[in-house]
C-alpha cells in the first residue's frame, strides 16, 4: 500500500459542505423555481451529475421527478385557510410564535417544528428528504426554514448538514470521511486506490478505499470479509496475506503450502 505523500487534501466539515452547497448553487440557477431541497434530492439520485439532470429536466420534468421519486413542488397543494390553532399540539398559536412553509403553508408552532425536527434529524437520522410536519404533505422543507426557526435549531441544523455531507462523500470516489473515533475531518484524494491514510487531525491510519486499517497488498474486499470475522489487526493481516491465498477453483481463502507469494 502506498504512503501519502503529497496525494491527499484535508477537509473539515464546513468545507466539503461548501462543496455540496456549490453544486446545487449550480443547478439551482438554472432550474430557480426548484427549493434547494428539491434539487438536492435530484443530485443525490443522479450522482451529482448536474448536466444529466438538466438533460433529463428539460427533456422530461415529470420523468425526472419519478425517477427520484420526489414530487414536483408546482403540484403541491398549498393551504388556503387560516388558522389559529396548531394542528401538532392542537393550541393556540400567535402569529410571532409560529412557522409556515413556502410551498404548501402548513403553519405550526415553533416549539412544534422544532420536536418534529429533533425526531426527523436527530434522531432518525433523516437530512435528504425532510418534508412538512402535516400528514401526507410532501412539501420540501430547506435549511433556510431550519434557520427560520431561531437559535434552538442549531444543533439540528448542524446535525442536518453533517448527514448531508456524509451523503455527500459516499457519492464522490475521490472523497472519503476520516473513520477515527469524534473525527470529522474528511480527504480528498487524486488517486483512487487503496492507500494508506494517516489523519492530520487525528492521526487515525486507514486505507482510502475501505477505511478500515492499512491492509498492505490485501484487497478490501477481503479485508471486508476477514474484518466481520473479527480479525483487525494489522499484524494478523499481514499473516494472513504471507501465508494464504485464493483457491484457483473456487477463491476460498487457503493457506500456501509452497512457492512464492503470487
């Protein structure tokens, strides 16, 4: 496995966060009456390919949508009444203590928002396809509406954008996340193979590719396998290289009994 050298580019979070916001900045000016979260979820299925989405998007919107099985935000209903009462906790709300969304209108408290909110991001995990609190409303809902409601959505906000950057980075080859225990640090690399990683953060080695520890010449894919076995250590794949090797007729791993290693 090869050393670093000068082939890696460290990130934090916020930077490869700016990566992604770029990237919808980008179709977000061609498509500009699309939320961001909208257009998001269409990178996402496309694999951040921008012109493929607008290939796609101008040949057929409706398709286009399907295909990322969102809905087209001009087909949502938006509410025409107006009420006083929040329908989450069933109170009355003033207008200063409550939020609606853009699209459909559906209006709440922000105490409410911020529970629903805290179930969704925090708690389910959930940062790509976050939609109203209201039943069966698929309107998007953005990060602007997260600012939107104050200083107590800051950690879901945070929380929001560190899922998306994951997801991020799981569709960018050249793109991976530090897997060392409270590092958020991530690499960029120019070389997609499996070299070896030492974090300038937190000193954490892994290999590019797998992220689990350096493997020298042993192919992720077996380390994988070897790793659900339990077997970690470097020392023990390093044995494990020198003395086995796959079956010709079936690529079990079996053990070398003469010859070099080839």
């Amino acid at each position: 496995m090869a050393s670093s050298g000068e082939t890696f580019t460290y990130l934090s979070e916020a930077e490869v966060v700016a990566q992604m916001s770029g990237a919808v900045d980008q179709v977000s000016t061609l498509l500009p009456h699309l939320p961001r979260a909208t257009v998001r979820i269409l990178l996402h299925t496309y694999n951040w390919d921008s012109q493929q989405i607008l290939d796609d998007f101008w040949t057929d919107e409706e398709k286009t949508f399907s295909r990322a099985n969102c809905v087209d935000p001009g087909s949502i209903h938006q509410s025409k009444t107006v009420s006083d009462t929040c329908d989450i906790c069933c109170d009355t709300m003033a207008e200063e203590e409550s939020r609606a969304l853009a699209h459909c209108r559906h209006q709440f408290h922000v105490s409410c928002w911020l529970s629903y909110l805290y179930s969704r991001v925090m708690e389910d995990g959930e940062s790509l396809r976050l939609e109203c609190a209201m039943t069966d409303c698929p309107s998007p809902l953005d990060e602007d509406f997260l600012v939107s409601l104050g200083p107590s959505s800051t950690p879901i906000l945070a929380r929001f954008w560190s899922l998306l950057a994951q997801l991020f980075t799981a569709a960018q080859p050249s793109l991976t996340r530090c897997p060392g225990p409270d590092c958020s640090s991530f690499v960029s690399s120019r070389v997609q193979e499996p070299v070896a990683v030492q974090c300038r953060s937190c000193s954490h080695s892994f290999c590019f590719c797998c992220s689990l520890p350096p493997h020298y010449s042993v192919p992720c894919r077996l380390v994988r396998d070897w790793a659900e076995e339990g077997i970690k250590t470097v020392t023990t794949i390093w044995v494990l290289e020198v003395l086995t090797k796959n079956c010709p007729s079936c690529s079990v791993n079996i053990q070398r009994v003469a010859g070099c290693n080839v």
